[in-house]
C-alpha cells in the first residue's frame, strides 16, 4: 500500500538518528552484551531510554497513530509487551482513544496470576506495541498469549528492528505484519554518516547481522 502520509524512508532515517542522538545505541565488540533470547551481541538499542525523550516518544507515538489509522481501521485495543512496550502502548492508546492491556512475560505467581493485564473481550482486533525485535521470540509470546485469550492480532508495532532471517521467518509463519518505524541498516548508515562508527565495526555488525548465531556462539 503506498500512502503519502507515509513515507517511511525518511522516517526510517530520522528514527535512526533519534536513536543515535539520545545514546540509545551503544557498542561492545570485545564484551558482547547478552541478549533476552540468550545471544551474544556486540550492539544494544535501549529503547526505553526514548521514554525520558518526550519529544522522541511523542513522535513514535505519532508514527505509530498514523499507520493504525491508515492501515489498520479494525484495531480495537493496544497491548504492550512487558516492560518495554507498556509505556509506549500507553502513550499510543490515549492518542487514538482505544483501551490498552499489557502482557506479562510470564504469568504473576501470586494475585490473580494473570499473563495479560487489563479487560480483553473475546474477539477484539488488537494491535501488538514492542519497543524492540530481536529473535522475535518476547513479542510473539504476547501474540500467542493474546490469541490464546480470544483476541485477534494481526499486526506488531516495533520502534526498532534488527531484521534478523530468523524474525522475519516467525512472523510470516504466524500470519503478523511487523510495523518498523526504524530498522538496524538505518541506524547503522545514520551512525556512519554521523562519524561515529568505524568502518570495522560496520563491517562486524554486518556479519553479525547477516548470522547473529554464528558470532554469538563465537563468544561462549
Ligand atoms: O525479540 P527478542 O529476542 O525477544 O528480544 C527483544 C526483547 O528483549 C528486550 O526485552 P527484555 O527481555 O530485555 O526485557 P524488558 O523489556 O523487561 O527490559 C526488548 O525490550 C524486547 O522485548
Ligand atoms: O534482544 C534483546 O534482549 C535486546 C536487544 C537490544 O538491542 N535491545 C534490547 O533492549 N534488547
């Protein structure tokens, strides 16, 4: 679908930059961070640092409003994923007036021992709002824990992806669209052009990214 309102490249590359601006971005080639899914990374993206930002939230906020409105009329209620979606879940469901749930990344052990938090009507069309995508694996739980409980989903909103092979592969195997409001090859050509990678750490990154396993396994 081609929309004017949306010209994602341009929003990609300022996305990117916003990133980079507010240090979201950081790298360790030579102590990898460890990631959710277990894997050796020499790249973070902190997105919950975008929440300290009000003019970077309220963007993406924006960004996201403008592709539900466009692009998913159905949508009934917004779900962010624990803990990096519910903030920008609840800054995206009062711009557009709709309810808000949050998924748990594991049912509470106590209280009522709930997984998803918040009134989910059986048969509600619900939008997914995930901070970042690695793996995939954290937000397609909350897909599945959603569907479980009667909802319909059939779209993700994600500030930043990294685009692995293996994400990509999920979603399509489970009927989701990704929304990317920015992605790792801008944030790697906007830190480029920034002048504040060098040329062998792209060059690491993109082996990283072209077989994240690889690298990783490297490092144990
Ligand atoms: O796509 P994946 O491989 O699942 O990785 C991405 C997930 O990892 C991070 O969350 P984390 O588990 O660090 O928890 P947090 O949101 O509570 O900080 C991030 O916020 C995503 O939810
Ligand atoms: O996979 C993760 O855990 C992860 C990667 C990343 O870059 N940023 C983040 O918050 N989580």
């Amino acid at each position: 679908m081609c929309d004017n309102r949306l010209n994602n490249e341009d929003e990609a590359r300022q996305f990117a930059h916003a990133m980079l601006s507010i240090g979201a971005v950081t790298l360790s080639p030579n102590a990898p961070y460890t990631w959710s899914s277990g894997l050796r990374s020499p790249i973070y993206c902190d997105q919950r640092l975008t929440l300290s930002h009000p003019l970077v939230r309220s963007r993406i906020a924006d960004a996201f409003a403008m592709r539900l409105s466009v692009r998913y009329p159905d949508v009934e209620l917004i779900a962010g994923t624990a803990t990096g979606g519910i903030g920008h879940a609840a800054i995206l469901s009062d711009r557009v007036s709709q309810p808000m749930v949050y998924v748990r990344s594991s049912a509470k052990g106590h209280g009522k021992q709930n997984l998803i938090e918040g009134r989910l009507l059986q048969g509600t069309h619900v939008a997914v709002v995930e901070d970042t995508v690695s793996t995939g694996g954290s937000v397609l739980h909350a897909v599945e824990a959603i569907r479980e409980a009667g909802g319909h989903v059939s779209v993700v909103f994600t500030i930043f992806s990294y685009g692995f092979h293996v994400s990509q592969e999920a979603f399509e195997r489970l009927g989701i669209k990704l929304e990317v409001l920015t992605d790792f090859s801008h944030v790697i050509e906007a830190a480029q052009e920034s002048r504040v990678i060098q040329e062998q750490d792209v060059e690491l990154l993109v082996r990283f990214q072209e077989n994240p396993n690889a690298y990783s396994e490297a490092f144990r």
